[in-house]
C-alpha cells in the first residue's frame, strides 16, 4: 500500500540525518588525506636492479614504457674466463599520460625493479611533461614504503627453512671437526 507522498517523506529524513553529522571534507593542499598502505600512485625505479629484459615494456596494455639499452663486454671475472656482455639501461621512461595504473608492470618484473609510491601529486601543466625519465622515476623510489612484515604466526616457507636447515648441519660438521682437532691435539699433548 503506497502512502502518497512516502517517497518526499524518506528523502526528507536522509536529508536531516546528513545535516546533523559533521562533515567530512579534507582541506587538500593544507591537510594531506590519510592514503591506504597499498595506494597506487607514481612507480618507482629501483635501477639497480634493472636488467633491461623489456618485460615490462612487452607486458604494458598501453605501450607507456619506453626503453632504450646497449651491450657492453663484460672482462672475465677469473683468469682463463671469457668475456661476457651485458646490457647496459639508456634510457627508461613512463607515460603517465598513457598510463592506466594497472600494476602489470610491477607483477611481471623479475627483479623487483619497479614499485609502486603512494605519491600523487605529479601533475603538470603541460602533457608532455607527463612523462617521466629514468632520473625522476628514480627520485619517486624513495618515497616507496616498506612492505609490510610478515605475519608472526604465518608457517616459515619451504626455501628458507631448507636453508636454515643445511647451515645447522654445517655448523654442526664444523663443530665436530673443531672438537676432534682439540682432542687429537690434547692427545698429542697427553703422549709427549
């Protein structure tokens, strides 16, 4: 049963139920919001561990990812070694105006070159500004937070605990071999 006017009556009500609550409205430049942990801003380049393997740049849905590199012969680390070539980074842009903020980019890295910064204050006046060098992605990787820890009562993963594994029998190896060099020595010392 439809009372006539129940409609304006409900909208009525969720009006004065706003205006009695404070607002919520964040002076942007004067007061920075509070962003999530996993907030999508800016990537970052952690060049270091770049390999130029142009993952990234094949992966990218918009082909935002410009990437230019050379080889380089590499001397041999030993005597009687060869030589080995690597590739050396030239250059290393992102479109931030093509960009869709995806994070493919980021999951495909194998060297956990790029992340992601929580910055978002990049805008510019002009749209070729927008993208962005080597250099400056660089500058955005210091403003990356640390992840987050791992859960205390999470299960130690496999890899780990086979390597904590071989170092305990390795140490043990080591202690026993140093305990049966002290008693040939104290045995030695015993006979003489």
């Amino acid at each position: 049963m439809n009372i006539p006017g129940s409609g304006l009556a409900k909208g009525l009500a969720v009006t004065l139920r706003t205006l009695t609550r404070r607002t919520q409205t964040v002076q942007y430049p004067d007061a920075q919001p509070e962003l999530a942990p996993r907030t999508r801003g800016v990537i970052g380049l952690f060049e270091e561990n770049c390999t130029v393997c142009m993952l990234c740049a094949r992966e990218c849905p918009d082909w935002c990812i410009y990437i230019d590199s050379h080889k380089e012969t590499v001397p041999p680390a030993a005597p009687g070694g060869r030589e080995r070539s690597r590739n050396v980074l030239d250059r290393f842009a992102i479109d931030f105006a093509l960009c869709m903020y995806c994070g493919i980019c980021i999951e495909v890295c194998p060297f956990d070159a790029l992340f992601w910064s929580p910055e978002f204050e990049y805008a510019e006046t002009d749209i070729l500004d927008l993208t962005h060098e080597r250099d400056r992605l660089r500058e955005w990787m210091w403003t990356v937070p640390e992840p987050p820890a791992l859960d205390p009562a999470a299960e130690e993963p496999k890899e780990i605990a086979a390597a904590r594994k071989t170092a305990e029998k390795m140490a043990a190896a080591q202690a026993a071999q140093a305990a049966q060099a002290a008693q040939e020595k104290q045995a030695k010392e015993d006979g003489a």
